[in-house]
C-alpha cells in the first residue's frame, strides 16, 4: 500500500518509533504563518528574502513554538510528549520532519508559487538562492 504523504520511522533510544511525515498542505501553510512571525530572520543584510531549505530550518530548530508545532503535526504526538522527548531523540525527529517537509523540492515550488504572486501583483522582492562558497576568500 502506498502512502498519500512521505513519511520515515524514527528508533527513539527508549524502543518505541515514532513515525515522521510530511505536513499536510494545512498545516504547512500555518507553519509558514508562524514563520511570518520572524520574517525578519528571512532577510539578509541587503534586504533580500531567503528561502532556501538551510535556512528556514534553522530558524525552525531554533524557536521553540515552530519546533513544536512541526514535531506535533509531523508525528502525531501529544504536545506534552514531544516536550517530554529526550533532546538527542527531539532533535533527531526535528531533523527528520524538517527534511520532509522543507526540502529543496518543497521550497522550489513555493518560490514558483510566490513567483507568480508577485508577477500578478507587480510585487518587487529579491527571493536569495544561496550561491556556492568561494573559493578566493
């Protein structure tokens, strides 16, 4: 049988598994609400809004209420237990339900999406790619 959502099973050091999967459209879209919070975060210093997958996870790992919301909706788990996981096994869930739901994939979509916005509405926002490291620094 086929699964609608892309998901992976998480050994937690106690035994159990937990089971990671990609958000639903729903939940992404809340998550991505939740992010408006910190736009600032998404800015760098010429002004320009990164998406890339790198980033944004980083942001998420690093503010408590999206962590959370991502590890509940990604697992199913109760708030108080995914407050209650060990940290190595929280971030090890964090990790994985990250990399579902903000892959490369996922962003470039959403830069498509947020492509044509602005080209119906004449919005001009610099949307960053990282680019490589150089190699001359």
């Amino acid at each position: 049988m086929s699964t609608l959502y892309p998901q992976t099973d998480i050994a937690l050091r106690d035994g159990r598994n937990v089971t990671v999967r990609e958000l639903c459209f729903g939940d992404s879209m809340e998550l991505f609400k939740r992010l408006q919070g910190h736009a600032g975060k998404l800015i760098d210093a010429q002004g320009r809004v990164i998406l890339d997958a790198e980033h944004l996870a980083g942001i998420i790992a690093g503010i408590e209420d999206l962590s959370q919301f991502l590890l509940s909706k990604a697992t199913s788990l109760p708030a108080e237990q995914v407050q209650a996981l060990p940290l190595r096994d929280g971030l090890r869930v964090l990790e994985e339900a990250i990399a579902l739901t903000l892959n490369e994939e996922v962003v470039g979509q959403a830069k498509k999406v947020a492509g044509r916005i602005k080209a119906a509405f004449g919005i001009e926002t610099t949307i960053k790619t990282p680019s490589p490291p150089s190699a001359t620094s």
